[in-house]
C-alpha cells in the first residue's frame, strides 16, 4: 500500500491552515466569536478530522462543496468583518 498524497488533500490541508490563521487573528485582534468559529470551520478542512467523520458518523463532505465554503469564509473576512477593514483590504 502506497501512501500518496492527493492534490484534494493537499489544497485541504491549505486552506485548512489558512482558515485556522484567520481565526487566531480574529481571537487576537477582534472578538472571540468570530475567532472560535473560524477556528472549529477549519476542522472541516483537514483530511483526518474528515476521515474521523467519514468512519464514525458515514458524512463525507465533497471536496468541491468545501472549495465554495473556504471562498465565502475568504469572502466575509476580507470583505465584511473588521479584520479586512483593520488592514485596509
């Protein structure tokens, strides 16, 4: 058995550590809510907290449906919330 890494999971994993940067940031420097919410979003993006869900609960969710809700997480950050307003983006 061969360990590979895919492409899906890699970009999960990406975007995973991306979400989770944004939360700290928003904990740090904004509120806690907002923080804490990002932070649990992005346990959806890492490949063994899907897995666990996959095994225990049989809920996998499709890569493609994960790839519109990391863009509309980006989109409110940077566009609505006091983060992208404190930076000027």
């Amino acid at each position: 058995m061969k360990n590979r890494i895919s492409i899906s999971e890699t970009v999960s994993w990406f975007l995973g550590l991306i979400i989770f940067t944004l939360g700290i940031l928003n904990l740090i420097l904004i509120h806690p809510v907002p923080g804490l919410t990002y932070v649990l979003f992005s346990l959806l993006f890492f490949p063994p907290v899907e897995r666990f869900f996959r095994r225990k609960f049989g809920i996998s969710i499709p890569f493609a449906a994960l790839l519109v809700f990391a863009l509309v997480i980006f989109w409110f950050t940077l566009g609505v919330s006091d983060l992208g307003e404190m930076y000027g983006l």
